[in-house]
C-alpha cells in the first residue's frame, strides 16, 4: 500500500497518528518476533511527552498485616531546589534484547513522531538518544514520515557524530528511513549507514537492523506498513 499522510486531512478525520504509530510499532513488533533467534526479545517501548519515564523504581510493599498504613513523604526532606523547563520526548521504538549472561539492548527502531522534531530543545533530545545508543554498539534503525515538520534528525545525527561527506543526505522536505550498525573493523570504531528517501504515495523499503556480530535481520516497512493499516481499517 502507498504511504499515506497521517498528520494531515483526510486521513487525521478517522485515525490519530499517535494511533496509529502504536499500532505500527506493534505490527514491526510482531514481525521481528518471528525473524529472530529465541535468544532475543523484542518489547515495544511507546511514551507521548509528558509521561515520565521511570529507569530505576522504587516500588512500594503492601500494607503489613497490622494494618499501619505506608508513609506517603520521609522523615528527611530536601531543601528547596531549582525548576528549570523540562523537554520528555515522544518515544514510539521497537526494542530488541539479547538474552546472553543479562538482558543486552542490540537494537532499537525509532518510529519519529511530530514532538521529536517540535523545537530544537525536542530535536536535540532525539538526536542525542540514537547517539548514545550507537555510542554503546547498538543498531538503530530511524524511520520519519512525520509531514507536519521538516526538520531532518538524521542530519542531526550525521553533524553530532561528524560523519563524512560519503554519507547521502537526505532534503528537509523528504521522508526516510535510515540505518545505522556501529561496528569495530581493524580495531577502527565506524558507522555503516543504509539511507532510503521516500515520499507519501511511495511503497516503503525494506530496511536492514543488525543484531549481534554480522547478524542482520530485514525489516519490511512496506508489510508492517500495510499491516497496520489492515488492523485500522485505513483504505
């Protein structure tokens, strides 16, 4: 099925696109559990700003059997700190883990939605969360169709990580898909990068997502895409 454009009349009348980015997500998911090895895991990871991510939890105990309620502030408080804006980014990203000696991040898909690329405080987040995730030997695999903003985070990646020349870029007004396998070769740290541009009314490629060693596994956009659709009932 063609891309449609999901942040624009008439298709935004019957679906949001948070909505559907969920759903797709899902479906990317679903496919990625049957093309990897069982030693992997593959989780969905979707979070709108405003909704703190918790890293490190500190759950709390039921109520003993005495009865004595659970304090709900500590004896010992903080002195009064400073409050400075704050910017949570979107998250819609398709995790994998490696379940080798702990859980092990290998890869991650990153569905781009409208607030990753809403200001430069939102862009600079999103482009400093793949960084780190290549910075850890992580495969990332980013895919943009958001029509409503035109900033381009992959350039944003190519600029922080100073890649060369050799790497395509992509015009502001396009859409894309792009890969990116950290590797060591001869003892050299590099960045393979596999860059699709693409526009509403295309079919979608079919991206490689590397997951351990020269392990790749392929993701097929366009049938995920299509799948999506089906589950929502989008002509």
């Amino acid at each position: 099925m063609p891309l449609l454009d999901h942040f624009h009349p008439p298709v935004t009348e019957d679906i949001q696109w948070n909505s559907f980015h969920a759903v797709w997500a899902g479906s990317i998911a679903d496919a990625l559990v049957r093309a990897v090895p069982r030693e992997f895991q593959v989780r969905e990871h979707l979070k709108l700003s405003g909704g703190v991510e918790i890293d490190i939890a500190a759950l709390q105990r039921p109520t003993g059997t005495n009865g004595a309620a659970t304090p709900r502030a500590s004896d010992w408080q903080p002195p009064p700190g400073v409050a400075v804006p704050a910017t949570f980014p979107d998250q819609f990203e398709v995790l994998v883990y490696r379940q080798y000696g702990g859980k092990q991040l290998v890869a991650a898909i990153e569905l781009v939605s409208p607030g990753n690329k809403d200001d430069a405080v939102a862009r600079s987040a999103f482009v400093g969360k793949v960084v780190s995730y290549l910075h850890e030997g992580v495969s990332v695999l980013v895919v943009d169709v958001v029509t409503n903003r035109h900033a381009n985070l992959h350039a944003g990646i190519v600029d922080t990580m100073d890649m060369p020349d050799t790497v395509p870029a992509i015009p502001h007004e396009r859409l894309y898909a792009v890969s990116y396998r950290p590797v060591l070769r001869a003892g050299r740290a590099e960045i393979d990068v596999w860059v699709n541009a693409f526009d509403v009314g295309d079919s979608l490629p079919t991206m490689p997502v590397r997951l351990i060693a020269d392990y790749f596994v392929p993701v097929d956009l366009e049938a995920t895409y299509t799948d999506a659709r089906r589950r929502r009932l989008i002509d």
